[in-house]
C-alpha cells in the first residue's frame, strides 16, 4: 500500500503543477500579450523567399507591409537590389524532378 500511496502522492502533485503551468500560459496570453503589443501576432516583415549564393551571401525577397523588397545580404551588410510598389505574388519557380531513362527492366 505504501507503493500505491506514493505513486498516488506524485501523480496528484505532478497534476497540479501542470494545472498551475497552464494558467500561467493562459494568464500570460491574456495580459501579456496586449501590454507588450502583440509583436508575435502581426508581423510587418515577411520573408517570401531566400537564395544562397555562396560564402555567406545571399539574395531576400521580403514583403514589408504590402510593398515587395529585393535585398542583397552578406555577413556585413544589407543592400537594396529593387522594390515593387504593387503587390506582386512573388514566387519562385522550381524545376519538376527528371528521372533518368537508364536500363528499365520490363
């Protein structure tokens, strides 16, 4: 019985902190959230697309409040390449997959 007991003991004790964790969640949530002006909720700088050029060195498309930029990026700065006003779907082809044509079994 003693083994039951203790398990018991436990099992309520770990219930109750993950009780407590989860009203810390929730309270944190509901007022944290609208205090600290819900940064996570709205993001204003979206990244669209990336493409690595080599040695730290790559190329954004970032859409920035309904305006679509074109950025350079390197390990030490940031550089403007070009900027749409409109809002174009920026997407980035990718090439179907081929299979090579190399000794089928039939």
């Amino acid at each position: 019985m003693d083994l039951l007991d203790g398990l018991l003991k436990t099992g309520s004790a770990l219930a109750i902190v993950l009780a407590l964790v989860v009203l810390a969640a929730l309270g944190a949530r509901r007022w944290l959230v609208p205090v600290l002006g819900a940064a996570g909720a709205r993001q204003s700088v979206r990244l669209v697309s990336s493409l690595a050029l080599g040695g730290r060195r790559n190329v954004l498309v970032l859409d920035v409040q309904g305006r679509t930029l074109v950025v350079g990026a390197t390990a030490q700065s940031l550089t403007l390449l070009t900027e749409f006003t409109e809002h174009h779907a920026a997407t980035v082809p990718v090439a179907a997959p081929v299979m090579p044509d190399v000794g089928v079994v039939r």
